[in-house]
C-alpha cells in the first residue's frame, strides 16, 4: 500500500518528500499539501485508511502476544 502511495506521487510528478517518513506525522501533513488530481487524491486517501486499519490490527496482535506472554510465565 506504501508502495502504491509512492507510484501515484512519481506518476503525478510530485518531488520526492522532504521528511523521513511520509507516513508519520509530519509526512502525512507535507503530503496533504500536494496537489493531485481528484482521483488520484481518492486513491491515496483510501490507500492511507488502509495503512491505518492494519496498523491498528497490528497493535491489536502485538499487544494479545504480550499479554499471552507476561501470563504464562
């Protein structure tokens, strides 16, 4: 999906961002400042819901596996 991200930027020309990551915070706010076509913006900003939600997931697991494993010692 960060992929995906990164080919609609090259594809619509946009430089290269100037943050170490374009999905943390500041990233995010420097990347909303670009201008894009109405559906490439569409397509980035499901794209980003799409990262959000699996990271969510993610730290859902991480934490169930730290609990399992602080109770079975």
């Amino acid at each position: 999906m960060k992929n995906q991200v990164h080919a609609i930027l090259s594809r619509n020309l946009v430089p290269t961002c100037p943050h170490t990551d374009l999905f943390g915070g500041v990233g995010r706010r420097w990347l909303a400042n670009q201008a894009l076509p109405a559906d490439e913006q569409r397509s980035v900003d499901a794209l980003l819901r799409q990262i959000d939600f699996h990271g969510d997931e993610l730290a859902e697991v991480e934490h169930d596996i730290a609990v399992d494993a602080s109770t079975t010692r």
